[in-house]
C-alpha cells in the first residue's frame, strides 16, 4: 500500500518539477561547468590524459626516449605469447585467492573487536599499525621473519620440528610468503570498513534472537553476516583490485641483490615496471597495463553481478 | 652491468633519503638555479662540498644537491627526460648511459671541455671508455671504481691460512678457500653469488675470455669465458660457499661483516662502509683479486652528466666540468667515500682509511678492464639469474648454462 503510493507520487512529482527547473534555469548555466572544472580539470590532467597517453603508447615501438613508431597489435600478439607474461598473471592471480582468504580473518576479528566492551580502540589501533608503517620497513622486518638461517619463522618451526625453509628466496614459497604479509597489512583497513559495518547493526536483532534462544555462533552466521554483507562485497571488491596492482612487496622484499626467488615470482605490475622502465621499452608496458586494466574491470563487474546472489541489502 | 651491489647501502637508507630528495644545498639564492640529482646519502656531503665550491666561483648560481633513493633514481630520471623536467645534472652509468645519449637527452658539454684546456688524459682510459661514443663528450668520469679481495684476518689467523697476496693465483684462492671453510663453525671461505662487476666478468677476463666479443655478439660461451665461470660453480659445488638462497636472504657484504665468510670478491666501494664499523675494521683486509691466465678487475665509473633539455647549458657545461675536476676530486677524495677519478687525486682517499691497504685498488687501473656494455644492457644483465643459476646450483655444467645464456643475449642484441 505504501510502496504504491509512494511510486504514484514519484510518477507525479519529478516531470513537474524536471519543467520548472528547466524553465527557470535556462539550458545548462554556463558556471555550473566552472564549479565542476576544477576536478574535471584535475582528473582530466591526472587520469585521463596519461591514461589516453598509455593507450596509445601500448599500440607502439617506443625508443628510451621520444615518439615511438605505430605497430598496431604486436605489441599484444607478443605479450599473448610471452610466457614471462603468463607467469606474472598466474602470480597475481595466487596472490589475489590469498588476499581474499584474509576477508574472512577480517570478519572473525572484526566481529570478536565488537564484542569488546573495553580496549575496543586498542585493538583498532594495533591492527591498523602496518597499513601507516612505511613498506620498507616493514620489508626488513618480514625479511628478518623469513630469513632462512636466522629467521624467527624457521626458528619457532624448528621447536616443533618442521623443517625451515628459504621463505622469499625459494620460487615456491615466495609468493605465498609475501601473500600473508599482504594480509597482515591489509587487514587494517578492512576492519575499518567491516567494523562500520558492524555498527549499523541494529542491536535489537541482538537481543531479540537471543531471547528467542540463539547462541552467539548462530547470531553470526543468521544476523551478523547477512547484515554485513555490503561491507563483506565492498572489502572484496576492494582487495582484488589492489591485490591485482600489488607491485611495492616484490619490489622491496625479492629485489635485493642476487634473489633466487625474483626471477619467477614477479607480479603484472612488476613486470609492466621492468619492462617499462628497466628495459626502455615502454610500448610493452603500456600493453601489459592495459591488460591489467581489462582484466580488473571483468573481474570487478564479475562480482558486481555475483554479489545479487548473496549480499543482502535491507 | 649492475651496480646495485655499490649502491645497496644508500638503498638502504631510502626512507630517510626520501625525506631528504628535494633539500637544497647552498640556498644562497643565485639567479641560475642547477639541479644536481645523485643517489648516495654517504656522498652527500662531499657533493655539497663540491656545489659551494663551485658557487664561491659563480656567485649567480646556485646548486642544489637532490639525493633521490637509488629503487626509483632510475625511474624518475627518465620520466623526467621525457616530461622536460628532468634535473639539470645527474649521475650516469655506463649501462644506462646509450639510451640516454642515442636519444639526445645528454648535454654535448665538448667546447666548456675545450674552453677549460681539460686534460682528458687525467681521466683512466678505461672509464672514458665506458661512456665514448665518438663524437660528443657527455660528460667527464666523478670517479671509478675496481675490484681486489676483502678478506677477514681473523679468520684466517684461526684456519692458520696465510693471507692473500699478489702472488696468488685461482688455485691458491681455491685452495684457502677449502682450508678456511668450517661447515660446523658456520664459516664458508668464500662468498660466490652470480655478481658479474665482482665476480665472475673478473675471472672470465682472468682467463682470457669475454663476455661480448670484439665483433659485437655474445663471446660467453667461448672456453676461456666458461671456465672463468667455472671458478665460481667450482666454490659452490665443493660447498666453500653459501648457497644462492642463502645469499639471497643475507647479501654477501653482510654474510663477511658478520664473520661468516673469509674472502669477499667485491669493489673498492665497500671500503667506507667497512672502515665505518670500527669493532670489525682491524680485522679487514685487502688484496688484489687472484691472477688466471692474466691478470683482469672490472672497471665502473660515474659520469657528471647534464640534461641537453636544461634552461642553462653554459653555466651547466661549466658546473659539469668542475664537478669532475680535480678540486672536486680532492673533496671527494677527503670524505672518504669514493675513488676519484682525476689522476693524482687518489692520496687523499688512501690516507682517510690508512689502516686498509687500498692502493690495490688504485694498481688495479692498470689491468682494468671495462664493464662490458652492448645494446640493451639492462635487458640481457637482466636475464642472468634465469641462465647463470642452473650452474651455480649444479643443476647444469657451466658451459651448458654459458651456451644457453649466450644464445639469450644475442636475441636480445639482435633486436
């Protein structure tokens, strides 16, 4: 009844209102674009113009330095059969199924922050710690956990007799070794967002359930998740995009001198670096990223389609 | 040709570099303002030095010292190159240095050269090498640096060895290897990565070899070049060395600093930072690296170079000039940081670390021999670790990994 006729007045309302404004207003004042140039400007300069400079760079045979000769698609058609290339996307890719494994851990410790009555802020705080400490260090730091002879992880696996490992200088471990400090870095900013989630939880459900007879378990799975879930498909979409542009965590813990590890755990857009600005050879590096822009949109409008299945918007 | 090896300390130091990128020198608010872009938080002062003796001479100008972190110097530069915002003067390198110069980024400083009678035969000829390209002078050498032995004393006091002189050859520095080895102390006698400027590029020229041949092309598979390889598969596989990952995860430097290995093959650019720790100095010494078929040390320099795209080419060509020259040698000589490249210079730098014995250093000019650069060095150095470390892990021989490497850099020369 109410629905109906609230849809009856918007039916009425916004072609009356569409007119007038109109009418009074005339066609687009000239100073609404100036109030809005300032950002278009801005964007314009700081996004689209590199981005259109990158697009048509991809489509090149760049020199280090000035105007590069038009090759159409070589470019692409050698980064299609560029097993270097396919590499890098496979440990994206790796790193990116570890990243959304640390959604649930960011769950769990958010709903456990919440359910503290004191210390609340503590907690928050010393969670958030390793997104506002400096990558550098906290590269030296993990590199010091991994380090294979004297390293705190092969140390405290050695009491229970697990054999230690070269964690980020053995190809097989490095990306999933550098994929759980990932985590640990990330975790902050989505307990933020997750904890603002948890907030607007209305608490009557809280109680109301729990006079109904629902332990605490039963209260996350049937009331905490689904009313979380727009935060759950915002920390999701978020952390595939960054974790398909993580470029910073190769580069300070594998790029030292010599590593082993280096040569098959590059990431895309450690290999777009290399090639772009390593190598001179910039044409490849604009094709690599705009690869990488493709597949982050597919794989963001993936989820956006997906999330109609399971995120519940009250 | 990677000399990262040189700069890994001031990469170190980045965060608190970056902090500093951007602070000017001087400040003394001439009219021309120069840049001067470098990479080294240790050189510093030494550059500042150099920038107000210069502004003692030019009172309209005024040189700013930038010190940017070594991960992105390269980076910024060549954005800067392309967007005309490049700094007015920079450190060049040899491998980066063709790119720069075929693409007309460099300023040709060859008549401020001429106008100040420079005597270009101060200069050791194997670094004006490096950065000769027939026509142009893009700039003189700021300073050079060779290869010898660090070796630890007290380790070799303890294995009873006798330390390494010039008399040695591979055999002897196989030899003491073994004998200063203590798998059960830790102790290795040599640390052996895939370093070409300090290890094997020596021991190929040691040998007789080359790494790109006189024609141009790969020359790394040759025999004299792969049994210059050898010599360092040869400390791996009879475990005298720690291994690749090991050397991954504490670098070399650190591994002799630590007293974990005996002989360090590495460059005098070591030297501040091993005079720095003053608990370690005295058990610090240096010899020449050990003869194969001939005696050969890898020779690098850095080149004051300026950008052609610069509001102020005079009075840059000018600053370029002396930033090379033999006073600026000396303040560099002073600080103890570098080896000047401007001949005669050389004694200061000695007598700020009197304790080492670094004119091994300077005798190895004699036998130097340029860091081999062709094309798209950066690419094909690049793909060493892929080729080179089935050998040094004895997965392959030296010569199959030689072969195979030799194949992938002359695809990439033949690009």
């Amino acid at each position: 009844m109410t629905s109906e006729s609230t849809a009856a007045a918007r039916a009425a309302g916004p072609p009356a209102r569409r007119r007038r404004r109109a009418g009074g207003l005339g066609p687009s004042p000239w100073w609404g674009y100036a109030m809005i140039a300032p950002a278009f400007i801005g964007l314009a300069a700081l996004y689209l113009w590199p981005f259109l400079k990158t697009f048509t760079k991809s489509f090149m045979d760049t020199p280090a330095f000035g105007p590069g000769t038009w090759t159409g698609l070589d470019n692409y058609t050698e980064l299609l059969g560029d097993g270097e290339f396919w590499q890098a996307f496979g440990n994206s890719a790796v790193y990116t199924a570890i990243l959304l494994l640390g959604v649930p851990i960011a769950i769990v410790l958010a709903a456990l922050v919440q359910q503290l009555s004191r210390g609340r802020a503590v907690y928050r705080v010393l969670y958030f710690l390793p997104v506002v400490t400096l990558p550098v260090a906290v590269s030296m730091v993990w590199r010091f956990i991994y380090n294979g002879d004297f390293g705190l992880l092969n140390w405290a696996l050695s009491l229970v007799g697990i054999p230690g490992q070269y964690w980020v200088a053995d190809a097989t471990y490095a990306i999933y070794a550098i994929g759980v400090v990932g985590i640990w870095m990330s975790l902050g900013i989505n307990l933020i967002i997750l904890g603002a989630g948890l907030q607007s939880i209305p608490p009557e459900l809280y109680e109301a359930s729990s006079l109904d007879g629902a332990g605490r378990v039963r209260q996350f799975f049937r009331i905490t998740l689904p009313l979380l879930s727009p935060s759950v498909f915002l920390v999701t979409v978020l952390t595939v995009i960054s974790a398909l542009q993580m470029f910073d965590l190769v580069f300070v813990m594998l790029r030292s001198v010599d590593n082993t590890a280096l040569d098959d755990s590059k990431t895309i857009v450690y290999l777009f670096y290399e090639k772009a600005f390593v190598q001179f050879d910039q044409g490849y590096g604009a094709a690599i990223a705009i690869v990488l822009l493709g597949v982050i949109m597919i794989a963001t409008a993936l989820q956006f389609r997906l999330q109609r299945r399971w995120v519940f918007y009250d | 040709m990677r000399h990262t090896k040189r700069w890994i300390a001031a990469a170190a130091a980045s965060a608190s570099a970056l902090v500093f990128a951007g602070c000017g020198s001087g400040g003394d608010g001439g009219d021309v303002v120069l840049t001067y872009a470098t990479w080294s938080e240790d050189q510093k002062p030494a550059m500042e030095g150099i920038a107000e003796a210069f502004e003692a001479e030019h009172p309209d100008v005024d040189v700013q010292v930038q010190v940017l972190p070594w991960p992105e110097y390269w980076s910024t530069l060549q954005v800067g190159a392309a967007g005309r915002t490049a700094p007015d003067a920079f450190w060049m390198l040899a491998d980066q240095f063709p790119a720069y110069a075929e693409g007309g980024q460099l300023l040709d400083i060859a008549d401020a050269v001429a106008d100040a009678d420079v005597d270009l035969s101060a200069y050791p000829e194997s670094v004006m090498d490096l950065y000769d390209t027939g026509e142009a002078i893009y700039g003189l050498p700021k300073d050079y640096d060779t290869n010898g032995i660090w070796f630890n004393k007290a380790l070799f006091d303890d294995a009873g060895v006798p330390y390494p002189d010039d008399t040695w050859t591979w055999d002897d520095a196989h030899a003491a290897a073994q004998a200063l080895t203590d798998a059960d102390a830790g102790v290795w006698g040599i640390a052996a990565p895939i370093d070409r400027q300090g290890g094997y590029y020596n021991s190929i020229y040691q040998a007789g070899g080359q790494v790109i041949g006189d024609d141009g092309t790969a020359a790394i598979d040759s025999p004299e070049a792969v049994s210059g390889i050898e010599f360092w598969t040869r400390m791996q596989a009879d475990g005298l060395s720690p291994t690749l990952q090991q050397l991954s995860d504490t670098e070399a430097v650190q591994m002799f600093m630590d007293g974990k290995v005996a002989m360090y093959f590495s460059g005098s650019f070591w030297a501040q930072r091993l005079y720095g720790d003053e608990e370690f100095r005295p058990n610090v010494g240096v010899a020449p690296l050990p003869t194969g078929e001939q005696r050969a040390s890898m020779i690098s320099g850095i080149l004051n170079a300026g950008y052609a795209g610069t509001e102020h080419p005079e009075e840059l060509a000018e600053f370029l000039v002396f930033a090379s020259g033999e006073e600026a040698a000396r303040i560099q000589a002073e600080s103890g940081a570098v080896l000047p490249a401007y001949e005669g210079t050389q004694q200061a730098w000695l007598d700020a670390m009197p304790e080492f014995d670094l004119q091994v250093f300077v005798d190895a000019v004699d036998y130097s021999v340029p860091l081999p650069i062709a094309g798209n060095a950066a690419e094909w150095t690049g793909l060493e670790t892929e080729y080179l470390t089935p050998a040094w892990n004895g997965e392959q021989s030296a010569a199959e990994a030689a072969a195979a490497y030799n194949a992938a850099i002359d695809e990439v020369l033949a690009e």
